[in-house]
C-alpha cells in the first residue's frame, strides 16, 4: 500500500486523510466515509451509476483514483439535498416517476446536478446528451428526461 496524505472537500466538509493513492475514488467515497449512494454498476466508467460531481464536473466515481483528488471538492448524492429538504431535482425524480428500481438514480441525479449547474435551461436533445453516459434498465429515459425538464424550467430551481 502507499499512502498519502489528501486533502479535499467532500458535501461541503473539508477532508484530510491518509489514503491509499491507488484507491478508487468510488470506494474511498464508499468505504472510507460510509457513502453508499454512489453505486458500483460496471466499474469500467460504462454505465454512469458511480457519478460523482468533482469541481463541477460529472465523472465516474470507479475512474479516479485517491491520488487525484488532492486539492479537489467532491460532491455525492449525499450532499445534494440541503439539510432535510430534497433538491427539486430529486423532487421531480419521484414526482415523474424517475425512480424505479432507483440502482441508477444517484448517478442519473449527479449527471443531471452538473449539466443544469452549466446548463440552465437547456434542450431536450441538450438534456438526453448530458446524461447519454448514465444506463437505465427501466424507465425508459422518458420520465427522467420529464424531469430534469421540469427543473429546468422552475426558474427559482434548487438543483
């Protein structure tokens, strides 16, 4: 094992922490810190269910390593809700019906967090890019493009 010393920001709270630099970033959330949000689905960056937001951009959890996060803010689903109260994001995920079997949501939602923090009001075929990297086996997409949609479109919007 080799380990170093990190520090980064994980949901808001300033982190330091010796790790093994080799360690995925996906299992460090995880293990490490308890975070079982963020989900194991291929483990080869294909399936989008390990999305994270670091520095404002969605990535895939099971790519990155410890190592590389020195320095850098992390935000897991987890840290999307402000205290008790869901984002509106996650509001219209149920509300639409974006949840089924819910293995995808977390990523689908981190996805989704990152491109309307750039994006504010973006398009349908804008909304399906932005979150092509993210597999769903049940709803079909329709539902959880409705509702990013719907954020979208509440201008006063909590992501």
């Amino acid at each position: 094992m080799n380990l170093v010393k990190i520090k980064f920001v994980l949901n808001g709270k300033a982190i330091e922490k010796n790790v093994d630099q080799s360690k995925r970033l996906l299992d460090l959330i995880r293990d490490d810190f308890g975070l079982t949000g963020t989900k194991e689905g291929c483990g080869a960056g294909e399936c989008g269910a390990c999305t994270v937001i670091v520095d404002g951009d969605a990535v895939c959890s099971c790519l990155i390593l410890a190592g590389q996060i020195e320095g850098k803010e992390i935000l897991t689903i987890e840290g999307v809700q402000k205290g008790d109260e869901l984002s509106d994001l996650q509001k219209n995920f149920i509300k639409f019906g974006a949840i089924q079997c819910g293995f995808c949501t977390p990523g689908m939602i981190m996805s989704a967090t990152a491109f309307l923090q750039k994006n504010p009001t973006p398009s349908e075929e804008e909304i399906k890019n932005a979150i092509a990297g993210n597999l769903c086996r049940c709803t079909g997409y329709k539902q959880i493009i409705q509702a990013i949609k719907a954020t979208a479109e509440n201008s006063k919007s909590n992501l």
